[in-house]
C-alpha cells in the first residue's frame, strides 16, 4: 500500500507502534523534519487507509479502525513496513495488526461466567498482494513479544476463517471455549488467565518503534473474583459491536420529532465513539422522557372522556393505575 509521502522516513523500524496520541516515531539522523502537524496527518492517513483496506478486505460495512478510533481508545497499532522499494521509492505499508484490553465476560468450560481483562486482537489485516508471505506471522509474533502474551492468553474480536487458519498453522489453537458474545478464546485461555497484561500497553502510552524484548516475564495480578450469576451483564462489547444494523424500537418509540428545516449537516456516519454507520434509514429516536412528558400534556380524548364517565366501577386509584 503506497501513499504520496515517504513511508520509509515517516516510520525508521519495519515495525511501528501507535498509541493513542499518535505521535510520530523519532527520524533518522540526516532526514529532514517535517513540522510535527504534517507528520501525524500522515499518520492519521495511513491508519485511515489501513482502517478501510482492512475492513474491506473483511466485507465489513464500514472500518473498525481509523485514526479518529484510535485517538479516543486505548488501542495500540503495530504497523508493518516495506522498504524494499527503496532509494528509489517512498516505501510501502505491508500490513497492521490493532490489540487493546477489554473487560470481557467469558464462559469457560463449566459454563461459569468469569470477568476478565485479556489482551484483545481487535483487527488485523496484510496487504491482499502479500498475503501468505509470513508478514501476518511476523507481525504477530512481535506483537506478543513487544506486549508479553501466549497466543492462549488472548481473545479475539470476531475472527475471520482466514484468521482462524491462520492461528492454527501458527500457534496450534484449534478448540475454542464457546462463548456468548462476539470473542473467540481458544483452550488454555483460563489456564493462563493469571499472566497479567504486560506495562507495555498499559503504562508506556507514547508511540514506540523499540527493539523486541525477548523475555517475556511480567508480574503477577489477581482476578477478580468470580461474580454472582445476577451481576453479570448478558454480553460484553465488541469493537465491531457498532457495525450491527440497530433494531427499530416499536412504536411510538421510532416517531421522529418534527423538524421545520432539515439539518444543515447530517449526523456523522461513524464517530469515534463508536456509533452505527449503518443507521442512515433509520428514524431518529425521540428519549423516553420526552415522550412521556409530552404525552402528559396531551389533553385526554374526548371519547377516552366519554368512557371513563361511562365506567361506575372504576376508582380513581384503578383508573391512575390503569392509565
Ligand atoms: C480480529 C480480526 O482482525 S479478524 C480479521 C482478520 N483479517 C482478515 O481476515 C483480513 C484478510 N486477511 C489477512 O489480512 C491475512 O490473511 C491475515 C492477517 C489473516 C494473515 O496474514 P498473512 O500474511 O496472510 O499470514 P501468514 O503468511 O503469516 O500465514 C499464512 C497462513 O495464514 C492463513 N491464511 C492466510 N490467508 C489465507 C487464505 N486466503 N485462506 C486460508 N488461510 C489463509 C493460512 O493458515 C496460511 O497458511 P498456508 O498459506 O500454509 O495455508
């Protein structure tokens, strides 16, 4: 994937990890330095782009990651360059692979609900030109390295066929726990669930484009302990969870609020806080409370009047409780 600024000097290391902020790498010594604006706009445009090849390449209806996403989460983005091309060319982008944390329900293999906080692969995605040239696996792997997790250790958000071969040449994970919502965990997940997430992710939050650690060690963190069945919320949010078609709410519900003259700008399609893109037929919905109140100060029917009077039995009480 080529862009019209140089790649190559944008990102030094084949490997570049993004945070939130965005921030571009350090430049080798001698390149010149474009104003810090510019470089993160060239930033902000590769993950774009990446964001939309990525869910393309997944038939999804609209990208689950772009620089707006990423600014307002706590996702890191480790993103795979290509400088073959060079002197003559600017580089190319091979390929990225987005992880974060996420509280998460899962079910293990006694159907119990437990809280846990893994690392989550959110999205992932090599360029179709060079799939099946080992990019995908050597992303992944310093992926684990750089973050210290095993392959087990991990849920991943919704995964596609080509991920889950992919998992299973690579790291043996074939049977997974089945669960609830949207995540795919493989066997051992709980056996390893006491490894806590490495500061990597947590605590470094600036962008980082450093040498792999091989030792993969972290200190221990416990568990919350296991909720009541009761307390536990029926799913746990994917990041793809915004992509579903949202459900019409019955009426009156989906009455739209009148309107003299349409909006100057429609709504967003897709905002960083993740809501649907898809909903562009769908009506906006008018808040509960409105509704309510307006229907308070409807005066009554006048045939609703009629019954009421026609109706001996009922005592006030009946008829507020009916009402
Ligand atoms: C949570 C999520 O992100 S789900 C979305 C995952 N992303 C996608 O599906 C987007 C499209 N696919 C891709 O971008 C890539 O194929 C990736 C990221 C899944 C894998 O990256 P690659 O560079 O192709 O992987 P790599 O070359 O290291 O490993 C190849 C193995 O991956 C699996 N794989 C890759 N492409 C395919 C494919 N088209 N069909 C079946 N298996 C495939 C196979 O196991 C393959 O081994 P094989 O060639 O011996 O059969």
């Amino acid at each position: 994937m080529e862009f019209p600024f140089d790649v190559d000097a944008l990102f030094p290391e084949r490997i570049t990890v993004l945070d939130q902020h965005l921030r571009p790498p350090a430049r080798r010594p001698g390149t010149t330095t474009p104003a810090r604006v510019d470089l993160q706009q060239q930033i902000m445009t590769i993950i774009d782009e990446l964001g939309k090849a990525s869910a393309k390449a997944q038939n999804l209806s609209a990208p689950i990651t772009s620089a707006s996403r990423m600014q307002s989460n706590r996702h890191v983005v480790y993103i795979l360059k290509d400088s073959s091309g060079r002197p003559a060319g600017k580089g190319a982008i091979i390929g990225f692979i987005k992880v974060g944390y996420k509280k998460l329900f899962v079910l293990d293999d006694r159907e119990a609900h437990n809280e846990v906080e893994p690392l989550c692969i959110l999205d992932f995605y090599i360029h179709e030109s060079v799939q099946r040239h080992g990019h995908g696996r050597e992303l992944f792997q310093y992926m684990l390295q750089k973050e210290r997790v095993e392959p087990h250790q991990l849920a991943i958000d919704r995964p596609s066929q080509k991920l889950l071969k992919f998992l299973n040449k690579h790291y043996n994970l074939e049977t997974t726990v089945p669960q609830v919502n949207n995540f795919v965990i493989f066997e051992g997940f709980f056996a390893h669930q006491h490894r806590p997430p490495a500061p990597s992710l947590r605590a470094t939050r600036h962008s980082r484009a450093a040498a792999v650690d091989p030792t993969p060690t972290a200190p221990a963190r416990k568990l919350p302990p296991k909720r009541a069945e009761g307390d536990i919320k029926p799913y746990s949010s994917s990041d793809r969870e915004f992509l579903k078609v949202a459900v019409e709410p019955p009426w009156p519900l989906n009455r739209a609020p009148r309107r003299a003259t349409p909006p100057a700008h429609p709504p967003p399609r897709s905002s960083s806080l993740g809501n649907s893109p898809e909903r562009g037929p769908l009506r906006p919905f008018v808040p509960e409370q409105e509704l309510l109140r307006s229907l308070r100060l409807c005066p009554p029917h006048p045939t609703a009047r009629l019954l009421l009077a026609a109706d001996p039995g009922g005592s006030p009480a009946q008829r507020r409780r009916t009402r």
